[in-house]
C-alpha cells in the first residue's frame, strides 16, 4: 500500500474518531432544543436540558413539567452530553450574546444574565457586572434581595479606556479579571474572586514614565446609606431610627472603634484589620471586611464624602505600590 494512501486512512480515523468523542459530549447540539434521553433501564424521555443539581440532571419535558433524573442512571453517552451542557451553561455559552461596543464588555441578550457581563449568585448573594466593569453585589436572604447593593470599586479614579481581549459573558464565574488601558495610557488589572461565603477583589495601575499624576489604587466596597428619610425627619428621630445599628472597626493597634451606622466618625482614621455591620441593615446576614496579608497595604475606613448623616461609607484597601500585582494585597468582603 502507498504511503500516500496509509496517510488518507489515518486522517479518516482520526475525523471519525473526533465525530464520535464530539457526538459523545453534545457539541454541536443546542442544549435548548429537546432532545432524546436514555436511562440504563431502557426508559427514554424527550426533553429540554435545565441543569445537573444535586446529582440529578433536570429535563423539562414536552409538556412543560420538570422531571430529574439521577445522571448516573442516564446511559454513559448522555451523562456526558448532561454534563457538557452544564460546562457550556456555566461559561454562558448556551445563551445569546450581545457583542461588546467599543471601551465596553460583551453581555448575555437572554438567560438569567441577560444585560450583563459577569452574573453569580448563591444562597448568600448575586454579584453583577455590567458592560462598563461596574460591579456590585446584592445580598440575599430566602431568596429576596436585602439591604441595598454594594459596589466593587477597582479603585483607579482613571476611566477605563480599552479592555484588552476577554472571554465571553461568564455566568457563575469564580473569578472575573479584566486588563487594559485607563485613560492617559495606564495599564491596569482588576480582579473579583468569589466563594461562597466571601467576595475578593484586587487590582493595580501601571504609569508609564513621566505621567504627570500618579495613579492611585484603592480596590474598595462601597457601601450605600442604610436608610433614607423625608426632609421634615429631626436629625434627632433619624438618630433614634437606626441606632441599633452600627460599624465595629478593630484597628491594627489600639481598641475597637465602634460608629453610630452611616453616621459622620469625624476625626476617625487609621488602618484596621477588620470591619463588622451590627444589626438587620442586610436581614439576618452578617458582614465583615478583612484585608489581605500584606504589608504592603492597608484597610481604611472612609465616609462618604458630601458629609450628610447616614450617607453611606468606602472600606478601602489603601496600597503603597499602585503597581504590585500581588494578589494577597486585597480587599475581602464575608458575607454569612
């Protein structure tokens, strides 16, 4: 036999080889789209894929109810298709995307991230990012959102002027990371990792030679006010509205500062090794802030700045080195 022939034949095997391990994974197929699934016990059922959870794999059949079946009761080719579509399900590529306009993020045209970049959520809280990489997190309790969203802020003062290439929209990421250029030709790095109980978030600006402002870095989570009252409202009654509520700091030396929630600490300033919100502001959740392990940064704590009672707060991560990309110089918000 030729070599040429022997050569024919391989690259056939080697197209049907591929064939089959795609057909075997589901690529190709529209998880949206019914289709025909197989158990061990020779039982079939023609439905749409919903997710693989707690061990089953949820199928919503023709008439719309939801059936789950154990998947390791489904036959081995359809286990693997259950779980290729639950990959492509968490990357969100299952879903329409809406294609990114110039200085912004692509973003889901459908699905349960529909109009943005990044979307988690858990039993603790959603985080969101939009097409701009403004970021927030909104806490969750039975299942309704409380208390009023907190915003992840990278921390550059700089507007973002290009993001270098990124994935597409991420549904239930672990982490988002973004790259770029700010405006004055900084490049940057801006990082948001999720647990389950936690939300970190990093970053850092690189100045090119002779920039006539240095960049700042401060990877913050800012906090809204509380509450919000009419005009005619006594400073005095507001005061009585939220004063089981409050901001316990722990500075790194000395004893704990605890501050009338959202109120004015005036003259307080230091680094801490922690925050804690006393009292029902997000339900029943508890929340704390901690910096990372470093020494090369440190968590402050900062009004808002139009100086109104309960105006709402930052808790920073103040860096010394704008350019370290260390990873342990964050900032970590715990959400229980």
């Amino acid at each position: 036999m030729k070599t040429s022939s022997l050569i024919r034949m391989a690259a056939t095997a080697m197209v049907v080889l591929a064939i089959g391990i795609a057909s075997a994974r589901g690529q190709g197929e529209d998880p949206r789209a019914p289709r025909l699934w197989r158990a061990t016990t020779g039982q079939t059922l023609k439905a749409a894929f919903v997710e693989i959870k707690a061990g089953a794999v949820v199928l919503k059949a023709e008439d719309g109810q939801l059936r789950g079946v154990p998947l390791n009761l489904l036959m081995p080719k359809d286990q693997a298709v259950a779980k290729d579509f639950a990959e492509r399900m968490a990357a969100g590529g299952m879903f329409a995307v809406k294609p990114a306009l110039p200085g912004r993020l692509p973003t889901f045209a459908e699905g349960p991230g529909k109009g943005f970049y990044a979307f988690y959520t858990n039993a603790n809280f959603i985080v969101r990012v939009t097409d701009k990489a403004a970021a927030s997190v909104q806490c969750i309790e039975n299942g309704k959102p409380v208390g009023n969203p907190i915003q992840v802020n990278p921390g550059h003062v700089r507007a973002i002027a290009s993001f270098d290439a990124v994935p597409g929209p991420l549904l239930q990421p672990k982490i988002i990371s973004f790259t770029g250029l700010l405006k004055d030709d900084v490049r940057f790095g801006f990082n948001i990792a999720i647990e389950d109980t936690a939300v970190h978030t990093w970053s850092w600006a690189e100045d090119p030679p002779g920039i006539a402002q240095p960049t700042q870095c401060i990877p913050a989570f800012q906090f809204a006010a509380s509450h919000s009252f009419e005009a005619h409202v006594m400073v005095a009654d507001q005061k009585e509205a939220v004063k089981g509520l409050s901001l316990v700091l722990k500075p790194m030396k000395g004893k704990e500062v605890v501050l009338p929630y959202g109120d004015m600490p005036k003259g307080y300033k230091g680094a801490m090794k922690s925050a804690e919100i006393k009292g029902p502001v997000f339900g029943s959740r508890r929340l704390s802030l901690a910096p990372g392990r470093s020494k090369n940064s440190e968590m402050e704590f900062y009004p808002a700045g139009h100086g109104a009672l309960f105006s709402g707060y930052d808790i920073r991560l103040v860096k010394k080195n704008a350019a370290s990309k260390n990873d342990a110089e964050r900032i970590t918000l715990k959400i229980e």
